[in-house]
C-alpha cells in the first residue's frame, strides 16, 4: 500500500521553440515540468509561452534541466499560456531526466508537426519546381528512388532503365496517380550487359510478364535474348537474379530478394504463402479497383523450389561432381555440432577409452510424439511429389509404407505402468478423414535439435511399430554405440526392444552384441509413472547422464505449432519439404545460440556443482565413515545392476502409498480399455493421470522457484495441463473466465497464484465428475499418508543432526554449517507439512460430494503443536506422545534408531547423487563445448575442400562455385572464433 508523501520538486526544461504552421511575432519558449505527485504517480506538465530564454542559458537546442527551479508557479505562467498535463507511469529517478526516457511522451507534443510532414508528401513539395534537366513543371516522382524530386519524362525513362521495378506516380493536377513504368516505355533486355544492345530481341509471350516483388506485384515489357550464343530463357532470368515460374516460356518470376524475404519471414512469425502473396497485392493496390492478375499457384510453386535448392546448397550438393540426384538419406540435415560425430568431433580412439571416460560420448536421444501436426486425406504423392526424398528430416517415405504395410495387423502391448493412452489407445486413435493423424520424432536431448531421418508420420496413435522405425532411421547414420533414449513411454517401450528389432529392414536393425543402450522418462512426466519406473528410469538417481532432462522435444512443439494450421491442408510432398525447412531453420538457430546457451550452462553448473560438492561434505561429517562405505556400495551395486536393492527407496514401506493408488488406478483404467470402455477425452492423459498431474502442479507451484527458466517451465506446464483439464471438465473455462474478470488490477498472473480448480477445489454449487472426484480422494489420501512419513523421517533426521552437533561441533563456523544443513530440514519438513494440509483439506471438501466417512480417524488435523519428535515426552518427562507416531498404518516392527538410520541413508543417497549428477554435468559441457569447436573446424575445412572438388569448363560457375564454399569455410571458421572468445572466460573461471 502507498503512503502519501509530500511531492518532490519539479525538475523544469526549458528550450526554445518554434513551431511550424503558427505566424508569431514572438518566439516560443516550451517548458516542461516532471513532479512526483503525493500519491506516488508521476506527471509531465508541457507548456508554451511567449518569451525568450536568458542570455546566460544556453544557446543551441538541446535539452537541460534547470533543478534550481522550485514550483511551476515560480515560472510565472501566465493566463494565456497554452498546457497540457501527460500522465506518466514511470517512476522520476534522481537523475537528471531526457527527452531518450520517456520518448513516447517527448513524441507527443510533436505529433502535430510528424502529421503536417506527412500530409506534405502527398503534394508536390516547394513551389516553382523543375526537373533536373530544366524542364518546367515536371509531372512524375518515384516512391522507391531516394527524395521526393519530381522529374519529366524522358529523365524518369533515362533513371529507371535498370530498376524496372520502382513504383512511378504522374501529376493530374489535382493530385498523384500510380502509373507503371511499362506505360511510359520501359522494355527490360534480358542476356546481355548493361547498356549493350540486344540484335535479335524476343518479347516474352503475351507482352505480360508479371515479376513479385517486395514491394507488389508487376506487370513489365520484357525482352529476351534471341541471339545465337543466348542462354534458354529460365537462365536468363535466373541472371538477372530473378526466379521463372516455369522451365518453358516463362510469363512469371520472383525476386530473389522476395524469395528470402518470405523464407525468413515465413521462420520468424510462420506466416504462410498465401497470407504473403496476398499482402503484396494489397501492397500493390489496397483499393481493390485495379485488376492484379492471380499468380499464387506460381509463386507456391517457386517457394518449394526455392527452399529446396538454398537446403541443396548449404548441404554442399551444389559442389558435388556427382550432383543432386546422389544426396544421401538426411544429407540435407543440419547437424548438431555439439553431438558426438564419429570421425568429426570424437578422438580416434574413443571407443577403447574405460567407461568412466567414454560415458562423455554417448549420445543422449529424446523421442515424442505430436498430434497437432496431422495431415487431411487430400492429394497424393503422385500428384504432389516431395522433393527433399527422405533427405532431410522425414524418413524416405516409400520403404516407410512398405514396413507398416506389411505389420499392419500387430496390435499394441497393454500398459503394466499407469494408464498411458500413448500405448493403451494407440491403435484406437481416431483417423477419420486424415492421412496423418501426427508425426513421430527423435530430437537430441540435449541441444533440442531435431535428428536427420528422425521425423515420420502416424496414421493411428503412437504405436511401437511407428515409433521403432523412425528411431532406428535416425540412429543409423550416426552410428553410436553408446546411446541414452528418453521417452515417456520408456518403461514399457523398451521391453521387447530387440524381439521387435529382429523384424526391423536388416539395414536399420541396431546391434544389440555391441551397443549399449540405457532408456530414462523425461523428468517432468515421469512424475505420472509408478514408483518402481520413478527410480529405475530417472535421470537423477542414474549415472553418467549429468542434469539432462529428456524434455527436448516439447521445447520445440511451441515453435512448430504455429504451422500446423497451413500443413494440415497441404499435400504430402508439399507437408513434409515445408515441416523438413522449418525443421531445418529450428536447427540452424541453436546452432549459431550455443556460444550463449552454453556459457550460461556452464557458468550454472559450475556454481551448484560447488554448491552440492559443499553441502555433501557438510552432510557426511554427521555420519560415521564405515556407514557412507556400505551406502556407498550399495549405490553403485545398483547403478551397475538395476536389480539390486534400490538404495533411493525407503526399506520401511507404508501400507497405502500414493505410487501404489497411482498403480491401482492405472489397472482399473486398462481393464476398462480392454473390456472397450474408453473415457479418456486425450491421447497421452486418461482421466486419473489429469488428476495425478494436477495435484503434482499443485506441489510444485508450492515450491520456491529460484530460476526463471523454472518459472517459466512450471508456466508451460500449467498452460498445457489446464487445456486438457477443460476436455474432462468444461465448468472450470467459466470459473477461470469469472477470475480473470475479478482481478481489477492488470498485472501477469504469476505461476504460483494459477487456479488449477481440481475437483475438490470447486465451487459446491458446480458440478463435476464423480469419478475425476473419486480419484482425487483416492490418491490425497495416500498423499497424507505419503506426507505423514516424510515428516517423520525430517523429524528423525533433524534429531540426529542436533544431536551429532552437540557431541561433536563446538566454535562458531562449525556450529553455522550445522545450523545450515538444520535449516535445510526444516524447510523441507516444513513443505510436508504444507502438503500434508493440503491433501487433508482435499478430503475434507470432498466428503460431502462423495460421502465418504471414517478416513477422520486415520488422517487428522495436523498443528504445529503435533509436529514434534517421538523423543519429546521422554526428554522433558511431561506431556504425552504426538498422535502422528501412534497410527494404525505406520509399521512398527523396527526400533527407531533404524529409522533415523534410514532417513539418513536415503537424505545421503540423493545428496551424493545431486553433486554427481551436477559434477557430470559440468564435464559433459566442458566436453560438448570442445566438440563443438571441433566439429566447426572439420565443417570449415570440409567446405575449404569444396572449393576444387568439382572442376567446370565455365570459368564463372568454377568461380561461384570456389567462392560460395570459400564463404561457408569462412562462416565456420567465425563461428568457431566468436564461440572460443565467449566461453574463454568460462574455462578461466572453471
């Protein structure tokens, strides 16, 4: 709340000013007040007054500030001087204010004069004008040439002989009319220089040949060449930088210029070609008077070619003897650098290095799919042929076919996980009037960059026959052996791997004998899993896999997204070259970003590397040596053999736990599927996963956020869950409508402060399902429970820290690294308790929509005052035991000091996985970025030995040729000097 204060005093500028449509005997002087008013608000006072400055002011224009000024009312305004107040939201600093802080508000008082300028282009300018070469009363100006200079005839004729696409305007008198340059005589001669007279010229057919530029659509008087050493006509054209519609008897042609122009554009705000097209018919007349003749199919068509020759070109076929009909499978990828590339960016000899070096040259793999990307049932290949041919990132579609043909009958293995309809429902998946109800792809999982062959269209669900292919396609180029895949389907996907794999093309079939392959789920969805997958198939408690998060592919949907609008109505060919560009561009701009993006990784890890390296030293000191031995082995007996004990899991285990209802619901869930029930309204999330994922949000948003990104992650996910949350409950698109009008103040909603409107979060009087109800009692009560434990297990360990502290630590810097590992306990007992309240208060709202009674027996109000240790009667000889430690579920058959015991072990387990994981991280980035560096100097050199790989008898093309592979080397080599100059400081540092 604010709180009214006297206002500052006005900081006064003062200037002359002179403005233009007034006739004053006396000079302006403009004044301008800023203040600070009680409230806290902020106001510029403008004012104008007859007057001159003092003599001992300065005498130029520019702007100052007189602070020895008090008040506006010490100015001496008179009556008839002309004010105007602007309000102004920004805060007055201490600083001495210019016109550069506030511009929009400095722009205002010239508003006047910015529209008087304007409306003075539409005439003629000054009066008596006259053409440069002295004629009277010209009549033409051009909008394109530089100036507002009008000039006669013959002298726009003479300027405009070489630049056929400026846009003319004639004076009627009355005022300026567009007028093309083809009227007043303009002829373009094609196939000769500048200048040079063309003996034999041949007008193109129809005396109509319309060019698309950047600044319309144009209709010009065009010759060809028709001597005898004349190119064909598409040549000549492509000379003078101007792109054919057609091969033969070419009528239309696009600038290059437009060409890149909408390939940038069409990246940047995924603008499509008909948008574009129909932007520069306005732009060539908006009224719609004038006829523009339609040229859209033309232009599509050049747009294709167009792309796939620059795709051509950046891949070096341009350069190769063999030419562009030898492009191998994913030749026209871009490539991610910071991959591993064998014979590119890896030692000679990595393979024979021991694992604990080689795990830094795996490759991390992330596999997804996306059902916003879906083709209608229109075309065909025959009819719209593609022309990238699995070149690029979509598998070659032909063998794609023929593989699913002939498998066609396979059905789906059933989810022993919770309910993923990604494997439950995907041979069920609606595909009514669609050829492609998606597409299925393999990014690399640590750069977020899409794989060469590792895109390829569903026609049902996500089905493992689908999905096999398409990862075997990508995997085969690379030719890794050591390779991490997440998938949040991993769990079930990889179990019959290699059954699968033996009816794989023998090409594509991925050697088990010699390949090791670990599968992970992404961390964010692994939250919806079982426990059992939650620890087997984590990248935290695994090694050698650094902080990855398996989540690339979904940093990318946003940005594909935008054109699945367009692709849906394409035809194959023209859907798979228009996704495989944008594919391409996606890839192209991490490329250039990892100067930034990995210097503000390392720089990350290098900081909470120290951090846990310190907090687990911090932890160990309180735990006797002969214990971190035998935890020790345990660790990395199951980090060799998953099935060994798991060491992150508790050995005292709760009758009803949260992972096990999750489990139950997802059994009950695939019966029903199997019985042909099916009420799940999403592919990827059933009815008890949208319930299992709110109340996940709902943890989270009650985490402290320290980063940005995690800000802006938790965002994500909420927006995503919250659209799948109104298919299964549509009263809450209303209740969210209603909040959103509530708020009076306009401010962004913070993460934290979004209403998930879970069932028991309701209004009473709004309907919901029962069933989604009877889920979230289902699993807030194993919630309480799951909470309950975990405050036991803050409290024992919490207890054992004080109590090795005060055997063990006595002066003031021991006592504060105790104090801080006491405080981390604390606030996560303190979070359990929080969620414990939650799930309690959950059931409580429930009760009355299901009717459910007796669960008050089991699960009671929680207060701070029932929040203590089981040791608190016997240590102070009064009061009683705390009712937390005296219920029927918890399992009493061991001592306490073995629970301590246990609590201590799994704090120390995830301690000592969190520094190995960050400690990895930091060497897999050092490792990355030397890859990256390696891989631009092998690119540069590769492109040096472009230059002479293909000798022509045509001395211009051998030049282009030398020179186009000259500048590719030379952007590498830049790439390589601007990554080193950044990250130089970061390996200082480190």
């Amino acid at each position: 709340m604010r709180r009214h204060r006297t206002p500052k005093r006005q900081a006064i500028e003062r200037e002359p000013f002179v403005p233009h449509s007034a006739n004053l005997q006396r000079p302006l002087v403009r004044i301008r007040a800023a203040e600070i008013t009680t409230d806290g608000s902020t106001r510029l006072h403008t004012s104008y007054i007859e007057g001159r400055l003092p003599h001992d002011l300065p005498t130029n224009n520019t702007h100052f500030i007189d602070d020895e000024v008090g008040y506006a009312g010490d100015l001496g305004f008179d009556s008839g001087s002309i004010t105007e107040d602007i309000p102004c939201n920004a805060p007055l600093g201490k600083r001495k204010c210019f016109a550069a802080d506030a511009p929009l508000l400095a722009w205002i008082p010239e508003r006047q004069d910015f529209l008087d300028e304007m409306m003075r282009l539409n005439g003629r300018g000054s009066e008596g004008i006259s053409c440069q070469c002295g004629e009277v009363s010209p009549q033409f100006r051009c909008c394109d040439c530089f100036g507002v200079q009008m000039f006669c005839r013959a002298c726009t004729l003479r300027n405009h002989a070489y630049l056929p696409l400026h846009r003319v305007e004639m004076w009627n008198g009355s005022f300026f009319q567009r007028i093309t340059l083809k009227s007043l005589g303009v002829r373009i001669q094609l196939g000769h220089n500048s200048g040079d007279k063309c003996y034999n010229p041949v007008p193109s057919t129809g005396e109509d040949f319309i060019v698309i530029g950047l600044d319309g659509i144009h209709e010009i008087a065009l010759d060809f060449c028709g001597c005898a050493s004349a190119q064909v006509r598409y040549k000549q054209l492509l000379r003078v930088r101007w792109y054919p519609a057609t091969i033969s008897e070419p009528r239309t042609a696009a600038t290059f210029t437009v060409l890149q122009n909408f390939h940038l554009l069409s990246f940047e705000s995924k603008v499509s070609a008909y948008e574009f097209y129909h932007s520069l018919a306005r732009h060539t007349d908006n009224s719609g008077l004038s006829k523009i003749k339609d040229r859209y199919s033309a232009f599509m068509r050049m747009v294709r070619q167009w792309h796939n020759l620059k795709q051509l070109g950046c891949a070096g076929r341009g350069h190769d003897p063999a030419g562009v009909d030898a492009t191998a499978e994913g030749e026209l990828a871009v490539l991610c650098p910071a991959c591993p590339h064998p014979g590119k960016n890896l030692p000679p000899d990595w393979e024979e290095k021991p694992l604990f070096v080689r795990w830094k040259y795996a490759l991390f793999v992330a596999i997804d799919a996306n059902f916003r990307l879906k083709r209608k049932a229109v075309s065909c290949d025959t009819a719209d042929p593609s022309l990238n041919l699995g070149c690029g990132y979509f598998v070659r579609d032909s063998a794609y076919k023929s593989y699913l043909a002939d498998r066609a009958t396979e059905r789906q293995e059933r989810s022993t996980c919770v309910s993923h309809n990604a494997v439950n429902a995907a041979d069920v998946k609606s595909s009514r009037g669609l050829a492609a109800t998606g597409v299925g792809t393999i990014d690399c999982a640590r750069h977020d960059m899409k794989l060469p062959n590792g895109i390829g269209d569903l026609q049902k669900g996500e089905r493992y026959i689908n999905m096999d292919y398409i990862v075997c396609s990508a995997l085969l180029a690379l030719t890794m052996t050591m390779i991490n895949i997440s998938y949040d389907i991993a769990c079930q996907s990889h179990k019959k791997l290699w059954n699968r794999m033996e009816s794989m093309p023998e090409r594509l079939r991925l050697p088990s004998e010699c390949s090791l392959i670990r599968f992970f789920v992404p961390k964010f969805h692994i939250q919806a899993h079982i426990e059992k997958c939650r620890t087997n198939f984590s990248f935290n408690w695994s090694r050698y896999v650094g902080r990855t998060d398996g989540e690339a592919p979904e940093r990318g949907w946003s940005n594909i997204n935008r054109v699945a609008s367009s692709t849906k109505e394409m035809g194959p060919g023209t859907r798979r070259d228009t996704l495989d560009d944008h594919f391409g561009d996606w890839n192209w701009k991490k490329v250039t970003a990892l100067g930034r993006t990995m210097l503000k990784k390392i720089v990350e890890a290098v900081k909470w590397a120290r951090e846990h390296l310190e907090a687990l030293a911090e932890l160990e000191k309180t735990i006797q040596p002969t214990l971190i031995a035998e935890w020790k082995a345990e660790v990395e007996a199951w980090e060799e053999d998953n099935s060994c004990p798991n060491p992150f899991e508790s050995r005292f285990s709760l009758a009803v736990t949260q992972a096990a209802v999750r489990l139950e619901l997802a059994e009950l869930e695939a019966q029903e599927l199997q019985a042909g029930i099916n009420v799940s309204l999403h592919t990827d999330v059933s009815p008890s996963g949208l319930i299992t994922l709110g109340i996940d949000l709902e943890d989270q948003q009650c985490q402290k956020a320290t980063l940005q990104t995690q800000v802006t992650s938790l965002q994500r996910r909420l927006e995503a869950w919250a659209r799948i949350q109104e298919l299964y409950m549509p009263a809450v698109c209303q209740l969210r409508h209603q909040s959103s009008e509530a708020i009076e103040r306009v401010e962004e909603l913070k993460p934290q402060d979004f209403e998930l409107w879970l069932p028991s979060q309701l209004p009473t009087e709004t309907p919901t399902d029962q069933k989604l109800a009877g889920y979230e009692w289902d699993l807030c009560y194993a919630q309480a429970l799951d909470a309950l434990d975990d405050v036991h297990s803050h409290l024992r360990l919490r207890s054992h820290i004080y109590m090795y502290k005060d055997k063990n630590i006595h002066g003031q810097a021991g006592s504060t690294r105790a104090k801080k590992i006491i405080d981390s306990v604390e606030s996560r007992k303190q979070a359990s308790v929080l969620k414990y309240r939650r799930a309690w208060n959950a059931l409580l709202s429930l009760t009355s929509r299901l009717e459910r009674c007796g669960w008050e027996t089991v699960v009671h109000p929680l207060l701070n005052s029932d929040v203590r240790p089981m040791g608190d009667m016997e240590r102070q000889g009064t009061g009683t035991i705390s009712w937390i430690w005296l219920e029927s579920h918890a399992d009493n058959s061991c001592t306490e000091n073995e629970r301590v015991q246990d609590c201590v072990r799994l704090e120390w387990c995830k301690a000592h996985a969190c520094k190995h994981r960050w400690s990895e991280e930091v060497e897999l980035l050092l490792e990355e970025m030397r890859r990256v560096l390696v891989f631009l100097k092998w690119q540069a050199a590769w492109w040096k030995g472009h230059e002479t790989l293909q000798m022509v008898d045509l001395m211009p093309t051998q030049e282009g040729l030398t020179v186009y592979a000259c500048r590719q080397s030379a952007l590498c080599n830049l790439l390589t000097a601007s990554f080193q100059s950044l990250w130089s400081g970061a390996w200082r540092r480190r």
